[in-house]
C-alpha cells in the first residue's frame, strides 16, 4: 500500500474509533458492556437454566462472545462503510478498498481493548497465561483477514442491492447460532460435526480456545484456518476491486 493510502487509512480508522466514543460519559466502557451483557444473560441461561457442566465455562463464553462480536461488527460497520464515507469518495480519489480496510482496523482496535478484559479474568481465575498464548496472534490474523475478505464483499453489495444489509443481519444470526460461540463443538453429534469445519470462524474460535482454555496449539486448526481465511479474503478483496468501478454511479 503506498504511504499516502496507509496515512490516509490510519487517520479515517483513528478518527472512527475516537467519533464513536466522543462525547460519551462513559467512553469505551460502552463498547465493553456489550459483550458483558451479553456474556452475563447467556452465562445464566447456559449455566443456570440449560446447565452445562463445562470447566471454566465462564471464560470459554466470553471468549466466544469477543470474537463472534468482532466478526459480527466489524463485517456490519464495513457493510454501511461506503454510504458514510460517500460524500469523500466524491471528492477525491483514493482507493476504495481504504474504506472497508480502515473500518475493519477501527473495529479490530475494539476487539484488541475486549480482548485485554478477557485476560484480565484469565489472570483471575485457575488458569495460567504461558508461551503459547503469544501464538493466538497468529489466529488473530487469520481472523483479521476472513473478516476483512467478507467485509469488502457485503460492503459492494450492500452499495449494489441496499437490501444486503437486512440479508446480512438475518445470516448473522444463524451464523451464530451455526458457530460454537455459547456451547461446545463436542455437544454437536459427532455425523454433524464434521460440516461445522467447514465454517472457518469454528477453526479460529477452537483454535484459540484451545491455547488459553486447554494448554495446546493446533496445527492443524491453524493451517486450515488459514487457508480458508486467504481464500475468503483474495476472492472478497478482488470482487470489491470489480465491483468498485461502479461505486461512482450505484453511490
């Protein structure tokens, strides 16, 4: 990317990140008491109500909720990215994968201060932070790159057919439900089980799982993982370039 685009990229996501929270009393404790809200109602209904006996279910929930939440935000905030930034891309050109960049990096800042708060907890209950935990980084990208490839399609959409963003939300919600965010992949019979590898938020949400929660590294998660998250995010990244030779006429 030349330098003038990172700049230019780095100030719209900075500038997001501070507008979201400007003039609020409480600033990012907003965007925390989401998850914690969430976390709290599900961890009632799953512990109390259905019981499931899990170690260290607590953990194992909000650390679903963090990542699903991230994916949830960050691919709705890119949805609608192009509307908001219209009356610039109007007015000077740039390259329109910047926008749908800058708004996945501005959620992704989010998730990195959510995340922080996960450790946090971690630091306080039985389990130990070690060495492999650095390694969740490497799913962290993998993450940053299926999101981001899904963003620039559902954002190119969404500027073609406005009723992308009403689809999406309603995939969203099954897609939560499809993906292990509040229950055990090992819950699921064993016949199914199998297809939920297909979906490559499983591999990640697993992945990372198993370093806090089990004291392991996957390989195989990882690897898999990433290629899905490649593929996801080359086939994403060149549809939006196609489909950004029309933005000037569906903005």
């Amino acid at each position: 990317m030349d330098n003038y685009y990172f700049h230019l990229m780095k100030s719209f996501a900075l500038t997001d990140f501070k507008l979201k929270y400007q003039g609020s009393v409480l600033g990012y404790l907003w965007s925390l008491l989401n998850p914690l809200l969430t976390f709290a109602i599900l961890y009632v209904v799953f512990s109390v109500f259905v019981r499931f006996q899990m170690e260290n279910y607590s953990l194992f929930l909000f650390l679903g909720i963090i990542l699903w939440g991230y994916f949830n935000e960050a691919t709705f905030n890119a949805l609608v990215s192009l509307y908001t930034k219209s009356n610039i891309m109007k007015k000077i050109y740039f390259p329109r994968t910047v926008i749908v960049l800058a708004s996945n990096v501005t959620t992704f800042l989010g998730f990195l201060l959510n995340f922080i708060v996960f450790l946090f907890f971690v630091l306080f209950s039985e389990i130990e932070l070690h060495f492999l935990s650095f390694l969740s980084i490497l799913f962290f990208i993998n993450l940053f790159l299926l999101t981001l490839g899904i963003s620039y399609i559902v954002a190119g959409l969404n500027l073609r057919f406005i009723d992308t963003q009403h689809i999406w939300r309603i995939l969203l919600q099954l897609f939560f439900w499809l993906t292990p965010v509040v229950y055990s992949l090992q819950l699921v019979p064993e016949s199914y089980r199998f297809f939920f590898y297909f979906n490559p938020l499983v591999l990640i949400l697993e992945g990372i799982r198993n370093i806090f929660l089990e004291n392991i590294f996957s390989f195989h998660f990882y690897f898999i993982s990433l290629l899905f998250s490649l593929v996801v995010f080359f086939s994403g990244y060149f549809l939006y370039r196609k489909m950004s030779v029309y933005f000037a006429e569906w903005v």
